[in-house]
C-alpha cells in the first residue's frame, strides 16, 4: 500500500468529489458538496494561505485537512488544521501523515500556535495527545428531524419584518454589516477582525451551500437587527451557518423568531434533515435548539499546539 499527501486539484472533480466524500463519512454533520469544496480553496482570501490536503492510499482519498493562517486576528502567529480521515480507513497513517505536513506548512508560514477540532471519541482525542495538543473548549452538533414537525410558526411582533437574504441581492452590505458584528461576539479561541466587504462577498455571499432564499432576516424599522443563515446541499440536507442578533436588538427573541421561520420554510421546501452547532457552554442556544427539536448527535473538542 503506499499513502501519499498532496494538494486537491481544484480543476480536477474526481478530487473536489473524493475530498467532499471523505468529509461526509469523517464528518455527516456537516453539509459539504464538491461544488463548496472548489469554492472553499478558490475564493479563500490569499493571506489565510488556505490548503486543502488529501491523504489518497493507491489512488483512493482516505483522509482531509484544511489548513490555514488566521490572517484576521488581531494577534499574529495563530493557524488551524483540522483534520479527518474515513471511519473505515483509520489506522493506515493518513492522519499522522496528513498533521506532519501540515504543521510543516504552517511553521513555515510563521504560524506558532495551531488550533484543530477533534471529535470527542476515544481514538481522536488519544490521537491529539500523542502528537502533544491539549484540550479547550467544546462544541455540540445538533440534528433535527424536520419530518417530524416544528414548534408553530410566530408571527412576528409590532415594527418587526421578516425577510430573506435574497432581497439584499442588489445591495447585500446591510448582511455584510450584520454577520461582522455578530460573528465578532461568537465563542473563539482566536479573536477575529471582521473588516474585508469584498473578499466576504467572495467567500461567504457567493458560497454554493448559502441559500439566500431560506436565509431569513429580521428587519426592525426597516434595518436588519437579527437573521439565521441558511446553508443546503441541494439534496434533503439543511444547516444553519449562523443565527445573531445585532446588540441593540439583543433580548427580544428575534434570532429565534428568524430561525423558526427559516425553518418552517426549508421543511415546506421538501428538505428533511437539519443541523447545527453550539459550544457547549451556550446553555440559552442550546436551550433554543431544544425547544425546535433538534437533539445532539456528536461532540467536537478544540485543540491546541505549540508548534516549534
């Protein structure tokens, strides 16, 4: 058997398809297609050095990492490489082959401290100790079954409208405005500087998974104050990405208002599975989860490494 590492191709669909297949088996809780697999790597924005590596064992992909510099943090140094091999392929050395070269890659990017997510299973977190990470925080993964029904549908309250992401087509800055400030207040082990319009526009608006039209935005005297953004795979599969409130609307349920909403829509759209994700510390999100149904089906633990 011989194991190699190298880049995708992104020009390439056997390898967008072997890399999005791998994840899904690694990771079924995450919507991944090749179509965001190209785009993730074409559209990364240059400073983030973003990589897409692939372990491929006598021309089959059996492992996947995605690397990167945390080039928005306000604090140099930091990277990410997280890493996943097939269920059904482990114990072959693509993931140890898969780390060493991408902690070589990042070191020499000047990175010093790497993050990575391990799933909380045995074999991964004795894994991560072997190669001297330790642990930080956690997060869950939630599922819900839409088939089986949603709370009922809110109506929305005085001086509130809903609306959808597709309305902001001609003009999405007002999405752009609210996504940085309530990405800038979600649980991180790396502080973010959300600043750059055009390159979000290239890596998040124009994203193949965003559906703008179950995407649903609160609007409150006519601003966005709260939205819960909608990802699909154009199968049965549908995620949340994101759900935030703007500060000053904080405190009046309008994230979760929005969120049923999105909901309701994607069951009546013909999508029959639904996923998200919380740290485990967000005891009212949780909460809110809960209440729609959504049960946890895994848990990821963060890691970190000092590298040279």
């Amino acid at each position: 058997m011989t194991l190699i590492v190298r880049d995708l191709r992104p020009d390439v669909r056997a390898d967008a398809e072997g890399f999005s297949d791998t994840r899904r088996l690694a990771l079924p809780y995450m919507l991944s297609t090749p179509e965001s697999v190209v785009h993730t790597l074409t559209h990364a924005h240059p400073d983030a050095r973003f990589g897409q590596l692939m372990a491929e064992e006598d021309g089959e992909i059996i492992g996947t990492a995605q690397i990167s510099v945390a080039h928005d943090s306000p604090e140099p140094g930091q990277g990410s490489a997280n890493i996943y091999v097939r269920p059904d392929r482990r114990h072959r050395g693509a993931g140890s082959l898969l780390l060493r070269t991408a902690e070589e890659r990042l070191a020499a990017l000047g990175v010093r401290k790497l993050f990575a997510w391990v799933l909380d299973e045995p074999e991964n977190l004795a894994f991560a100790e072997r190669n001297g990470f330790r642990a930080s925080r956690s997060a869950y993964f939630l599922r819900l079954d839409l088939a089986a029904g949603l709370p009922p549908r809110q109506e929305p309250p005085a001086g509130v409208e809903l609306r959808t992401a597709a309305d902001f087509a001609d003009d999405p800055r007002p999405m752009f405005e609210l996504d940085a400030e309530t990405s800038s207040d979600e649980p991180s082990d790396i502080d973010v500087e959300f600043t750059d319009y055009e390159a979000w526009i290239e890596e998040n608006w124009k994203h193949p998974l965003l559906d703008r039209e179950l995407t649903t935005v609160a609007m409150v005297d006519g601003s966005p104050a709260a939205f819960s953004v909608a990802y699909t795979d154009g199968g049965t599969r549908y995620a949340t990405a994101m759900t935030g409130t703007a500060r000053a609307f904080r405190g009046r349920g309008l994230a979760k208002l929005a969120k049923n909403d999105s909901l309701h829509r994607a069951r009546a759209a013909g999508y029959t599975e639904a996923f998200t994700g919380n740290d485990t510390g967000n005891d009212p999100m949780i909460a809110i989860n809960k209440w729609f149904g959504y049960e946890i089906c895994a848990k990821e633990v963060r890691h970190v490494r000092e590298l040279g």
